[in-house]
C-alpha cells in the first residue's frame, strides 16, 4: 500500500504501536471487513515484525460471508478502501488462494492459476475493484444463424435459450460441457447443424458453428 505518512519505524513503533497495539490490529481486519463487505469473519493471528517492518492481521472468512460473493457465477470482487477514500491506492496487491482463478480484473497482472499479483504505478492505473473468476467464464456466440432463431444451449444440467446473434458469458467448472441441439429446424424447411460442442478446461471464446442444409 501507497502511503503519504512520513514518519520512521522506531517512532512509529514506540508512539503508535505500542500503546495501544489492539488499534491497529482492529484496525486492519475492519479494513478487510470493509475491503469484501462481510457479514462475519475471525481474527487468526496478529504480530508485528520489526525486520520486515510490518504490522499484520490474519483475518479467515468464508466466501459465502461476503456480500460481494457471486455464489451462481463464481465471482468474488474487493476494493481498494484507500482509492475510494480518496486518500492513497494500493501500490501492490497479492493473492495466493487454494483455489484456482480462472480469470482477475486486468489483463497486466501477473497470474500463476492460485498465485496472482497486482502492481500499479500509479493512483490513476490503480483500479477500486478486482475481481476474482473462481469458475471458467466462456463466452459462447453462434455462427451461420439467424437471429430469428431461438436456440436452446445446455451447460451441464441447465438449460438457456439464445438468439441466434446473442452472444452470452457462461461461468462454469473444468470439464463442463457446453453443446446444443445437434439439429435446430427453421419454418421454411431449412435445417442447422451443430458441428462442434466443447468441453471446457480455460477461460475462451466459444462459436458454435452452425451449417444450414435443406431438409
């Protein structure tokens, strides 16, 4: 984190710190608090460490605690309370999380599947909001059919009805599967086949492929 606060360690340890260490602790995880909107969450651990010259709070909360927390989709967002505040930004920002991220907000980070990592130059590069895409988000579109066509398209056990030109983002776990109606029949005797369906294992663009033929 970015700060304008110029004041050394030793001060800062012996005049903020020590007096009253609970202020900065609570301080920290009401940020957090705030940072991913949570109903409830709980205090692991708190330290300092003079080496690294960090004051630390380990906070533990699950995602269904956040209101932030797309639970259908798999999409999780926090802020950055400085940002918003208008006061300062986060200069770098790090996630190292158990399970997968698929996709995060900016296409400048550095991401290793559970590892991922913001650095922003800068107030203005810096965002208010990232987000985290724990399922794979495929965007699904469709080629060679008209829009006066409604297609029923199926992801895993649900079932959702597209135009033709609609183009639609679909949030999904590894291996689903996404596929149509191998054959769509159009009023005037004209008949579509699908030609691919697709298992999905990453974040893509998906066109279906539709060739026309009369019946």
């Amino acid at each position: 984190m970015s700060s304008a606060i110029d004041i050394d360690w030793d001060t800062f340890r012996t005049q903020c710190y020590d007096p009253n260490p609970s202020y900065w602790h609570t301080g920290l995880a009401n940020r957090v608090k705030y940072m991913f909107n949570l109903r409830s969450f709980s205090i692991v651990s708190t330290y300092i460490d003079d080496d690294l010259r960090r004051v630390a709070t380990i906070v533990q909360f699950h995602l269904t605690d956040s209101n932030n927390y797309d639970s259908k989709n798999g999409i999780i967002y926090f802020i950055d309370v400085f940002k918003v505040e208008g006061r300062d930004y986060f200069d770098e920002v790090i996630v190292d999380s158990e399970l997968k991220i698929y996709k995060a907000t900016r296409k400048n980070i550095n991401c290793y599947k559970n590892y991922l990592e913001w650095k922003n130059l800068n107030q203005a590069e810096a965002p208010s909001r990232y987000y985290l895409y724990f399922k794979v988000p495929v965007e699904v579109s469709f080629f060679g059919l008209p829009n006066s066509i409604i297609v029923k398209i199926e992801v895993e056990d649900n079932v959702y009805a597209l135009k033709g030109e609609e183009v639609k983002t679909f949030y999904v776990k590894e291996e689903d599967t996404i596929s149509v109606e191998e054959y769509i029949y159009e009023n005037d005797g004209v008949r579509y086949r699908c030609a691919n369906n697709s298992i999905v294992t990453r974040p893509e663009v998906l066109t279906l492929n539709m060739k026309n033929k009369l019946r």
